[in-house]
C-alpha cells in the first residue's frame, strides 16, 4: 500500500485522534507548541525514581505487547490503538501524543525510516522491518522505551542488523558507570557498529527523561568527546542507538517528523531508559 514501485515507503492516510480519557493527567505541553524548559536537572530523589520505574515499566509492558502483536496484513495504526489502549488502561498517558504537534500515541518507524515514523495505514509485509517507540506519562513522569522486529522470516542481513543494534544498545548501556563522562556510551557503540561497517546515526541521541520527556541532556551514540557530561549515580537518561546498513545520513518527509535513510537502506534502533547506581547502570523499562 503506502510503499511506491521501488518497495520505498511513501506518507499514508492517519486515522482520526484517539481519544484519552479526562481522568488520566496529561503532560503540560499537551496543547502547546513544545515543552516547558526542563529545570531540577538529571539526577532525581528516591521518590522521583520510584515513579520512574512505575512509568518506565508500564512502557516497557507496552512495548513488548506492540511488538508480539506486529503482524504482516496489519497496519501501522494498529499497532498505535493497541499501544494507546494498553498505556490508557493503565491510567498512563502517552508521551509523544501532542509533543510538539505528534498526532499519535507511539512512533512507527520500518524499513529506512530512522525515526519518529507516524503510524498510518501502511501494511506490514512479511520481511518488513519496524521499529516501535513508545513512553508512559504516569505519576509526573515518563519512561521511554524502543526495540525493533522483523516481520516473517526476513533476511539475515536484516536479522543481523537487529541482533547487532540491540547488542550495541547493551555494551553503549554497560559503558555507563558512574564517575566517566557520557561520550563513553558513545564509543562503546560506534567501536561496535564499525566491525561490521555500519552507520551510526548522530543527529538523534539519548537524552535525560524524568519529569520532562527530554531534559536537554544528551547521549551521543557515536565518539564525541565534546560530550564530556559526568555520569552521576541518581541520573536517569535513554540510550538509543539508530544503526544503519549503509550511510547514517538522513533526509526528512515533508511531514516535519518522519526521518529515512538518504540512501533509503534499512536501519533499526533499540531503547532503554536507565538508572545509574552505585553499582551502574540499572535497565528501568523492562517488563
Ligand atoms: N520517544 C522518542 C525518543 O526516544 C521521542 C519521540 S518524540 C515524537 O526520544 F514526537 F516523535 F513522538
Ligand atoms: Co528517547
Ligand atoms: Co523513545
């Protein structure tokens, strides 16, 4: 459907708003242009943490449900009401529905789209790839999560290119203890990435997540040493790797969200929002 006579993906239709219901608080840049500037900085109390963990874990149950639930012959909103259906269910709002003017309640992002896809009546086919992001607002704060799929069998190339991007999420994650600078994340991925020739996309990083969906901290996810932020036990931020098969250079739809590949190759991306502790990093948004 959506995808033109190359097999390249092309904007769909957007079904109508979801609705939310008036009970589930929303955050305060619903309705507005953008955010509130992010004040408190990165490192949170006990009690912040703590509903953290309660909104990260409900998009991490969000995601794991959207993913299991992708199949071919299903279109990419519908995989954005079983998304907002869960999160609502679960009294949490979702994070990107408003943000900035995003029409939906999670990115769909396949094949070369990078991210911040929308989901629209595009069709999953089998040997697609598609990469779901999605966050919890509950309790004042988000946890922001990710991970990609392929549809059918697909080829090994592709299930390479996700097995590697979930593991060049993992040792980026393992790289953050505290004491060291941010831009060892970075490193730790692109070293990863560079073994088996693959882009690492720079424009989009990890980011601070908290009481604010992006706090202005940000997470390289290739070598910056100019990122030179201290990794501080208490912090909690994102890291997300986007990993492509050919160039990491991108362009953008006319639709001010959507980012492909300018070679139009595939890419996948994995995301865990985390805790640093005494002992390291600590995974918040898993089932
Ligand atoms: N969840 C995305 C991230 O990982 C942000 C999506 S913003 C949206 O940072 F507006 F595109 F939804
Ligand atoms: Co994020
Ligand atoms: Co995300």
């Amino acid at each position: 459907m959506p995808k033109d006579k190359n097999g390249k993906l092309v904007p769909g239709r957007l079904s109508s708003a979801r609705a939310v219901p008036s009970g589930i608080t929303r955050p305060e840049y619903v309705g507005k242009p953008g955010p509130a500037p992010h004040v408190g900085g990165d490192k949170y109390d006990q009690d912040t943490i703590q509903r953290i963990r309660i909104a990260s874990r409900i998009a991490a149950q969000a995601l794991d449900l959207v993913l299991e639930s992708a199949k071919q012959g299903m279109t990419t909103d519908d995989l954005d009401r079983i998304g907002h259906e869960f999160l609502i269910s679960q009294n949490a709002y979702p994070s990107t529905l408003g943000y900035r003017g995003f029409p939906k309640s999670l990115c769909s992002s396949m094949n070369e789209i990078i991210c911040h896809g929308i989901p629209d009546d595009t069709v999953l086919e089998d040997g697609d790839l598609i990469n779901i992001d999605i966050s919890a607002f509950i309790g004042g704060v988000h946890g922001d999560t990710n991970g990609t799929v392929l549809i059918g069998e697909g080829s090994e190339e592709l299930a390479n290119l996700v097995s590697r991007t979930k593991e060049a999420m993992h040792r980026g994650i393992s790289a953050a203890m505290p004491g060291r600078q941010v831009n060892i994340i970075g490193r730790a991925i692109e070293t990863y990435a560079k073994r088996y020739n693959y882009g690492v996309v720079k424009e989009f990083t990890g980011h601070g997540v908290g009481p604010s969906f992006h706090t202005g901290l940000i997470i390289p996810h290739y070598d910056e040493p100019e990122y030179d932020n201290l990794i501080e036990v208490g912090m909690v931020f994102t890291v997300e790797p986007m990993i492509t098969l050919g160039t990491a250079d991108w362009d953008m739809w006319q639709d001010g969200w959507t980012v492909t590949t300018k070679d139009k190759q595939h890419t996948a991306q994995f995301e865990h929002t985390i805790l640093i502790t005494d002992d390291g990093p600590e995974i918040l948004t898993e089932a």
